[in-house]
C-alpha cells in the first residue's frame, strides 16, 4: 500500500520514466507512477511524492476543471480553453469518451472534467493529463 510522502515537490527534469525533483531543499530522482505511458512533464510542475513498496516514487498532482468541450478538440490533443484558461494537450492524455464515436448523435460538445497537472507560479500553459465525460451528479 502506498501513502503520500512529505508532500509536493517540483520537477526540475525527466527522463524518461523518471523525474529529478526539488524537495524540501534537495533534490530527488523518482521514478513516475500513474502517469499515462509516454506522458512528459514541463520543469516546474509539480508531483506528489509517495512510499511504495519499492520505495519513493513521483505521483500526479492534478485538479480538477468542469467545462464544455468540443470533442473534436479533443481528439486533436492540441490546445484549449477549458474554464477561462488554456490548457494543452499531449498525445499521451488520456481521453473517455463513454459514449461510442456514433452513438452521440449532433452533439458536439459536452460536459467533460479535465484534469490538469499543478504547475509553476506564472506558467502560461497548464497540461492536461486525462479528459472524461462529467458526471452530472459530481463537481470536482
């Protein structure tokens, strides 16, 4: 079983499946966990640090953000404006789309949370991680 370890560090760099963090005034090299495969992180963002059974690994810090989104946008994994802010897409984010590609009918758009990795103080670009149809009953 895992727990959360000291808290959030920063990432300084990755390679690979690993990042060097900056931590409590050092820095660590982690490997990553729960990340989808192939997923890069940008300096500056941020990771929670967790005790494996292996030892210390780097975890996602993300949020959560609720908006409409037009799921051909999503399909491009490029750039979009989800809650006033512009988030960008890797081709690695995960996207659900619940309903199959026909089943949808006209609708173009619909409610999807998109989770967004923690970044830096002042970074222009936050990067998604995941986009999933919303439960209408739950707000993130």
């Amino acid at each position: 079983m895992s727990k959360e370890k000291n808290g959030a560090a920063r990432v300084i760099a990755q390679e690979g499946n690993r990042v060097q963090v900056e931590h409590k005034g050092g820095s660590l090299t982690v490997p990553m966990q729960g990340f989808p495969p192939g997923f890069t992180l940008r300096p500056g963002s941020r990771v929670i640090l967790y005790e494996e059974a292996s030892g210390l690994s780097a975890r996602p810090l993300t949020r959560a953000i609720r908006s409409r989104v037009q799921r051909a946008d999503l399909q491009k994994r490029g750039t979009l404006e989800v809650g006033g802010r512009r988030v960008e897409m890797q081709a690695s984010t995960v996207i659900e789309d619940a309903v199959p590609e026909g089943a949808r009918g006209e609708r173009a758009a619909d409610d999807y949370e998109v989770w967004i990795v923690e970044g830096g103080e002042g970074e222009a670009t936050s990067q998604v991680i995941a986009a999933r149809p919303a439960n209408p009953s739950r707000r993130p």
